[in-house]
C-alpha cells in the first residue's frame, strides 16, 4: 500500500464539507495530489471558482478568522464520478446522513459498486462516525455482496476547529476491517507523520468516537446540575480542577463501581442541596450502577444456574467495611431469586459473614473446594492474588462453568474448556448471553 501511494500520490476525498476541506489542506502540504467530490454542485462550482469555503463556513470551521486556500491548481474538482477511481486511497468524508436523513453512505456505496470495472483493492477510510456498525451495513457490505475487494478503515476526527486539525498533536484513533486494511491505514498515517492509537476493529471505533463526545455531552451536564444545585459557588473555575484531577486509570466499567467512598460522596452531594431534582445525572447514575448488579444475577438465573460463590464481601481495603457493597446487594438478590449462594472473605468469620447474610452459606476455601456452577470475584484483595495455578486448581476455581471477575486478578490461569472467564467491560458478554 505504501508503495501504491507514493507511486502517483494521488488522493480521492469524497465530501467537501469541513472534513474534506481540512483534510485537502492536509494532503497538499503533505506533497499529494487530490481529486474531490461532493454531492453538492454548487459547493464544487464555488471551489472550482475559488469562493469556497463561505463567510458562513468560516464562522463555523475556525477560532481565529482565517482559514488557509486549498490550491485549487493541485485539485482535480471531479467532473465525472469515473475520475475519482484512479487514486488507490479514498478518504469517504461524509457523515453517514445530510440534513435530510438522507443515507449518505447508501448513496456513495452504490456509486463504487456501479464502477467496480475501476476498482482494485483500494484503501477506503472513513472520517465521520455515525451510528455503530453503520459503516458496515451502508457501506461494506454492499460492497462486499457485489464482489468489490477494498481496504476498509477508520481515521475518524473529532476536532471542532480547522486550527485544532492543523497544528493539534492529539492522536487519532485508527482502525482496520481486518489485519490487512490495518495495516494499509498504518502505512498511510505513517506517510503523513500523523500521529494514532490503535483499536480493534471499525465498530469500536465508531463506539469510541461517539461515547468520547457522550462523556464531554454527559460531564457538561453534570456541570449544569451542580451550578443549579450549589449557585454560589463558581463551578467555571471548579470544573477544570475536576477534569484535571480525575485519573483515567480510575474508571473503568465494572460491578465494583459501588466503592463505599466514592458513593457516598454522591450522597453527600445529594444531601447537601434544597431541591434535589436537579441532580438527575447523579441519581440516574446511582440507579445505573445498582442496576448492572441486578442485571448480572438476572442473567444467572435466567441461564438456570443456582449455586454461586461470591469471594470478598469488603468494599474498603483490609477493613470489615460492608457499606453499599455489591457482594452483599448481589447476594441478596440471587437468594431471593432461589440460588444457593457461598460466601468467602479473608476478613470475614463464619457468624460475621452468616450475621450480615443470614440465608448464605459460609465457605471456607482453604478446607473445602468450591463447588458451584458461578463465582463472582467482587473484591482485589492480596490473599486471592497469592493464588497460584495450582491452588486454583484444588480450590476448584478453574472448573466453574462461569467466572465473573470484576477485578480482573484472575485473568492469566487457565481454565477448563467448558468455562467462560469474563470481566464486566471486557467485550465478552455477549458469549456470556449467548452461554
């Protein structure tokens, strides 16, 4: 691929709204020659006469006033479709729908199965996320039903403002359809000294661009609330120490969200405020985060399981600390469902476990294997990490039909053939679903 590119170094840009601007601004200085297209024929009449972009695409596209010419003479504004077929890279720049609601990426689909005569192998990279696997079914498989052989991947953009795109550092997220299309789209960003991080495939990607703009939608939100809730307080100059102060590493999808200090912080919020309506955010938040337990227990019933061992029931270190523990809620809730349910922690004697949960069953690990269809691994703690294989064999860990461990201390044992070993967030659910 990389040997193709630089071979004419020409470029096919499909859209000439703020992403195919850009992006032609960026091929040019790169050295490349590119050929545009764009289903608007008065957009390519005004780049051809060089009064594009507008005053009011100006206002929209930049921060300063100022956006840099296209060099119409190293254009080739297509006149013709069929012109757009020589170049070996094509980079599809419309989002998936216009104004509209008309499938944008239907429509450019059936144009390269029209001319599939013309077409060899080429890279095809998206740079508008629509609605996850949107891609796949408006545009790929279309493709792939009629016989057409492409490279198709991801190099989706994010930035707001044509100065963010020329001299931002930030890294874009690329992805490949599979291994070889990866590959092709490395080459490319590698040719245009771009820097990228890597995902697994292009749905991901779409999910990961969309929820990137849903957290800054959600967090800005959560902003708005707390102005409302707390009005003397200058929450301006509070957010940015908020967002600085949160580390990444910290959060995480999981069952053991429900950490006693950060709950609580919650309430404290809640508590603190006259009119507690307005903290909707939180509230939904709190219910999502005792839902996803309920859901899980729902799941083992529904799959017909009914023994199930939970280790650590402590939600704060090496303390005998139960408060808004997930052991404890989960537990609960499968015994009432009919499970039988085991209960081990290190902390924890047999009449202090059967205290807090009268109707479990007190399992000592070190005397008596575990014996059970699920094991829910709900707390990290250094008397579990100090299992090895062996131990995991005896205490019959590894011979579970399920293992759902939230902490993840479990991951690199092996297990027997008929289990499934999952972590809540690692993409495995749905094998667990389909169990």
């Amino acid at each position: 691929m990389k040997n193709r590119i630089l071979k004419d170094r020409k470029i096919s840009i499909w859209g000439c709204g703020y992403l195919g601007y850009t992006s032609t601004i960026k091929f040019q200085q790169a050295g490349f020659f590119v050929k545009v297209y764009d289903f608007n024929m008065s957009r390519l009449e005004s780049l051809r006469n060089d009064r594009y972009p507008d005053v009011e695409s100006i206002d929209l596209w930049t921060s300063s006033g100022e956006i840099p010419k296209i060099n119409v003479s190293k254009v080739s504004i297509a006149s013709s479709i069929h012109d757009m077929f020589e170049s070996s890279v094509h980079i599809v720049s419309f989002p998936s729908e216009d104004n509209e609601k008309r499938n944008l990426l239907k429509k450019l689909s059936d144009i390269f199965v029209e001319n599939k005569d013309l077409i060899d192998e080429p890279l095809i990279i998206f740079q508008s996320a629509g609605i996850p696997r949107g891609i796949e079914r408006d545009f790929i498989r279309s493709l792939k039903n009629s016989g057409v052989n492409c490279l198709y991947a991801s190099a989706f953009r994010s930035d707001w403002v044509i100065e963010e795109f020329i001299d931002g550092n930030k890294a874009q997220v690329i992805a490949g359809y599979d291994e070889k299309a990866l590959a092709a789209v490395s080459s490319f960003m590698d040719l245009l000294e771009i820097k990228y991080a890597t995902l697994s495939s292009i749905e991901e990607a779409e999910v990961y661009e969309n929820a990137q703009k849903a957290i800054h939608y959600t967090v800005s939100g959560f902003l708005n609330e707390l102005s409302l809730s707390y009005p003397g307080i200058d929450i301006r100059r509070l957010s940015k120490l908020l967002v600085e102060n949160i580390e990444p590493e910290e959060i995480s999808a999981g069952l053991g969200t429900l950490k006693y200090k950060i709950a609580n912080s919650l309430d404290h919020l809640i508590g603190g405020v006259k009119n507690e309506n307005y903290f909707s955010v939180l509230k939904s938040v709190q219910r999502d985060n005792i839902s996803i337990l309920f859901y899980y227990c729902d799941l083992i019933v529904k799959k017909g399981f009914k023994k199930v061992c939970i280790l650590g029931l402590s939600t704060k270190g090496v303390f005998k600390d139960v408060r808004l523990s997930p052991s404890v809620i989960m537990a609960e809730y499968l015994i009432k469902l009919g499970c039988k349910v085991l209960i081990h922690d290190p902390l924890f004697s047999e009449k202090e476990v059967l205290d807090i949960l009268p109707y479990a069953e007190f399992l000592n690990i070190d005397k008596k294997a575990i014996d059970v269809d699920v094991i829910l691994i709900l707390r990290n703690t250094g008397f579990y990490r100090t299992f090895s294989q062996e131990d995991m064999d005896l205490k019959g860990i590894t011979k579970a039909k399920i293992i759902i461990d939230d902490t993840g201390m479990f991951n690199n044992y092996d297990y027997s053939d008929e289990t499934l070993y999952h972590v809540p967030g690692d993409g495995k659910l749905t094998e667990l679903i389909e169990y």
